[in-house]
C-alpha cells in the first residue's frame, strides 16, 4: 500500500534498487511466513540506503530503523 511501483523504470535504468524487508514468523527452519516490515529504496551506485517506509509511506518507528541499520 504505496508507491514502489513508480521506481519500475529506474530499477530498470539501475539507477535505483527496491528492497523488502521482512520478518520472519514461526519457529524453525520451515518456518513460511513472512510479515513485511520496510519497503527500502538504495542506490546502487553509492550502496546508500535512499529511503525505507512502512505500510502507506508511514517512515520507519524505532524498531524498524534499528533493524534497518543492522542490515
């Protein structure tokens, strides 16, 4: 529920890459479900994370940003 889709054109260009980061649910390696958490723009040019939103362009709370830095 927001605008990644606008970024086709410039990941195709590669001038952008769009990343999802999400969480992992249940327990153990077969674990299937995944609840996203950030939608992460970077540039591929400087590997520099751009811009990160969670659901309806919403920035990142704390916890998401803690995550975000650690990947």
């Amino acid at each position: 529920e927001h605008c990644v889709a606008s970024y086709a054109w410039s990941c195709a260009r590669g001038t952008a890459s769009i990343w999802s980061l999400r969480r992992r649910e249940g327990e153990g390696p077969d674990a299937q479900a995944f609840t996203p958490l950030l939608t992460i723009e970077v540039d591929p040019r400087t590997r520099r994370v751009v811009q990160a939103r969670r659901k309806r362009n919403a920035y990142p709370d704390a916890a998401t940003t803690a995550l975000l830095q650690r990947w």
